[in-house]
C-alpha cells in the first residue's frame, strides 16, 4: 500500500503505510521475544534435540531478516531518506518497493516456516 500511494504522488499516506508495516514488525519481534522467554523458562534451548536447535535458527533468522526491513524502513522515514523523496519521487519509490520486495520474501519464508514449526 505505501508503494502504491507513493507512485500517486502521495507521500503522508505512503508514510502512513510504512509506519503501520513497522508497528506490525515491531509487534511481531516482541511476541517473539515472549514466546523465545517462555521457552527458556520451559529449559527448551537449541542444545535441547534437534528441533529446539532448528526452530531457533529459522525462527531467529527469521527475526534478523525482519530487524534488516526495519531498519531500512526507517531510514526511509528519516530526514535523509526522506530528502530522496523531495529530491526524485521516482528513486524513492522504486526503493520502497526494493525493500518491499525484500519483505514480502519473508513473508514467503514464513508460509513454510509456520506450518513446518507450528502446526507438526
């Protein structure tokens, strides 16, 4: 949705969107972290068998790659990258959608990540 609203020409709904996509990042890494805390309180750690050892790779990387969209996403949201937007539209937009793209590829990872963790 921000891609689209910026290729508009409307950058306060364009910001708007990648405020909301942060807030649901953000959201999603703090459930991660209560969840990983529960399970070190349950004394399920990645040395525990294999599957504590796989779920804590995937789902950690998982997290990185999420902290990695984050980070771009809000140096988007800064004076400086937001100096791209007033300098040329067109460059800014086509790196939101780099980085959406960059997202959505986790959103593809997670398609087989959940049913492989959580529903076996």
């Amino acid at each position: 949705m921000a891609w689209s609203h910026l290729r508009l020409g409307d950058f306060k709904k364009g910001k708007m969107y990648i405020v909301l996509t942060l807030l649901c990042a953000l959201g999603f890494l703090i459930i991660k972290g209560f969840e990983y805390g529960h399970k070190f309180e349950l004394h399920h750690y990645p040395k525990t068998n294999n599957f504590f050892a796989t779920y804590f790779v995937m789902t950690g990387l998982h997290g990185l790659h999420v902290l990695g969209g984050v980070a771009v996403f809000i140096y988007f949201l800064t004076p400086w990258g937001q100096a791209m937007w007033h300098k040329n539209q067109q460059q800014y937009t086509n790196r939101i959608e780099v980085t959406g793209l960059y997202w959505h590829f986790v959103d593809l990872v997670w398609i087989f990540l959940f049913p492989t963790l959580y529903l076996l």
